[in-house]
C-alpha cells in the first residue's frame, strides 16, 4: 500500500525544493490540505496501459515491487523496489529544472540474517528519474523496473527489474500468471471515514527468477512478487499517523492483502482485499479483518510489534506470521519496517509487511 508507503516524506526529505509539510496533519504530512491538486473521486475507471503512467495532477504515487524468494538450498529472501513521486506544486507540469517533481527510489535485499537496503533522490524534468505508460518503464538513476525488451506490448505482463546498492544488487525477470487487481470499489480504496482514498491495483501473480548479489556473493533464486500501484492527493486524516499492510500468498493460490491505519483518535481504519487463485477481487468490510499483534520487538529505539495474528472472518482465515528477518529495518530519511514473512494456521504461506508511523 505499503506506501501503502513513505512515499510522501519527500515532502520533508528535500524541503528546498517543495512545500514544507506539517507533520502534525497525519503521517508524513499526508493529511495536510491539497489544495490546487487533482481529487480521487468514486466511479472513475482505472484505464491501462494510460494508468501505468504517471499522474502529474495528483500530489503523491508510487510503483512498489516485493517479492518472496528461495535459493537452491531453500534459504528465504526477500527484494524491494519502490519509486515515489512527489509535487510540491499543482499545476501543468513544467520544464526541466522548473519541474516540480521530486522522485525517491527504495531498494532493498533480505535475508535470514542481513538486510541491505539503499536510497536515491532525483528532480523531475531532467531526465534522471521518470515513468512512461507504454511500453512500461519506471526509473531512478540505474535502477529499472520496465517491460521486457523482448516483449514491447506486454504491459505488466513480462517484466524486468534491477537495483543496488553499496552491498548488493539484483537483476530479475517476472512473469504474470494472473490479472491486474482493482482494490476497493473498482480501484477507488478508501483510507477513511470521512471518504479519503487513493486509486489503487495490484499485480499479485509474479512469478520471479534471476540472481541476488550479496557483499559479493551470487544467489539464483525464484519465487512469488507483488507489484502495487497507488495515487492520490490527501489520502489520510490529520490523525492517522502510520499504517500496518501485508500481502500475502497462499499456498492454495489465493492472495490477501489487507492494511490497518492507526489513528490517534478513533478505533482507525482498515481494509483487504481477498484475490481467489482465478484473480477474482472480494472487498473486505472493516469489520470481517482483525490484525492484532502479539508481541513487541525493540529496533532502532521504537517499539515494534513482531509476530502478528491476523483473521478474516468471511474465508475462515486464522493465523500468526513469522518474521524472516526481524531486523528489517529501512533507515532511510523517514525510516520504518519492510520485510518478508512467513504464516501458519488455517493458512500456510508467505508475504510481505510494511510498518510505518512507530
């Protein structure tokens, strides 16, 4: 969702080239006014390939790959790619460096006993970072996550991806087995109450090969990613101030993503998405999930929920998840939590989490 996903403390990161945020109006600023930008509204249809691209009218979005991975051997690792945008300005887009853009690339390599992870910034309208809708290709710097060269009218449907940093890199291919996914009403997903939302799908049907590079070390390793796509201008209240979000694969097939927005004054907000094998999306009420900690890790002096309990009443879903590496901690300017996991119960599978606002 994650960002879900930190996606917004550009606002902060890189003050002298957008608007100062008010971190008192929700997390990382996300629920100060958006005056001048674009609205998500109900009923509009997600279009592709056009909704692959970038949407310079809203204020924040962002292209976010994970993937759960094993080697030979059966050792678990996990990757992250993550593009953010940010306007510090509504408007038409402008030119070059007038541009009023600001772009954050995340990656990150996971595994049993390290976590790797690094952080790059561009300005828009130069050319160092940017997205096109067809063929598919998102960038920072070096790092590219694009439709293959070989497959120029596949969309989402064969992909490449590749990042590093001063410890790692990878260079992967992923193929989709499955649909597109629209969250909530037909991609409008609400994050509120009182209506905010963010336009908002997913691709949960990655199959993934390549290779991981590990201080120096090479790792062939396959397995399951989850592309999530989100946009939006003011999708928090002033009183949401982080989010926990999981997605989840089953063994069956099945897929789940759900999230939970912690709120300072209410009971917060919460809301999944249960993706049968067949990619048939059933919206969760709020009250068919409960995700509920049970127990606390300490990680760089905040405290953190570990293992978690998670239910959906409406598929009988009853389990508790296991952190790969509970020192999955991204340092990076507005730091928090993102790792694979594990889980067992009713269910048996693996995923991803996201915890901010701790």
């Amino acid at each position: 969702m994650s960002v879900r996903h930190i996606l917004f403390i550009l606002v902060a990161v890189l003050a002298p080239l957008i608007r100062t945020a008010s971190f008192a109006d929700g997390f990382a600023g996300l629920g100060d006014e958006a005056k001048g930008f674009a609205v998500v509204t109900a009923g509009t249809p997600i279009i592709f390939p056009r909704d692959f691209g970038a949407h310079p009218g809203f204020r924040t979005e962002w292209w976010y790959l994970t993937a759960n991975l094993e080697d030979s051997s059966g050792a678990s690792y996990g990757i992250q790619w993550t593009l953010f945008r940010q306007a510090s300005a509504p408007g038409k887009e402008r030119k070059g460096w007038a541009n009023q853009n600001v772009w954050m690339g995340h990656a990150a390599v996971t595994s049993g006993t390290e976590h790797l992870f690094a952080e790059t910034f561009a300005r828009g309208g130069v050319g160092q970072a940017g997205v096109t809708a067809e063929p598919f290709a998102a960038w920072i710097d070096d790092w590219r996550f694009a439709t293959r060269d070989d497959a120029p009218g596949a969309g989402l449907a064969r992909m490449t991806v590749s990042a590093n940093g001063a410890d790692f890199r990878y260079t992967l291919d992923l193929a989709a087995e499955g649909s597109i996914v629209l969250h909530g009403k037909d991609g409008f997903s609400l994050k509120s109450d009182d209506g905010r939302a963010s336009y908002y799908f997913s691709q949960p049907f990655f199959k993934v090969d390549g290779v991981l590079v590990i201080r120096g070390r090479e790792v062939k390793v396959s397995g399951l990613g989850w592309m999530d796509r989100e946009w939006s201008s003011q999708p928090l209240t002033a009183t949401e101030k982080g989010w926990d979000w999981f997605s989840l694969h089953f063994s069956n097939g099945e897929k789940l993503m759900v999230f939970r927005l912690r709120d300072e004054t209410t009971r917060g907000f919460s809301a999944g998405t249960w993706i049968g094998a067949d990619g048939t999306p059933q919206a969760l009420d709020r009250d068919d999930s409960v995700l509920k900690p049970l127990s606390e890790m300490t990680l760089a002096g905040r405290i953190l929920p570990g293992r978690w309990r998670l239910q959906v009443r409406s598929h009988g879903l009853d389990i508790e998840t296991t952190m790969v590496n509970p020192d999955s901690w991204m340092a990076t300017r507005f730091s928090y939590w993102e790792g694979p996991i594990g889980f067992r119960g009713t269910h048996q599978g693996k995923g991803y989490l996201e915890m901010t606002g701790y």
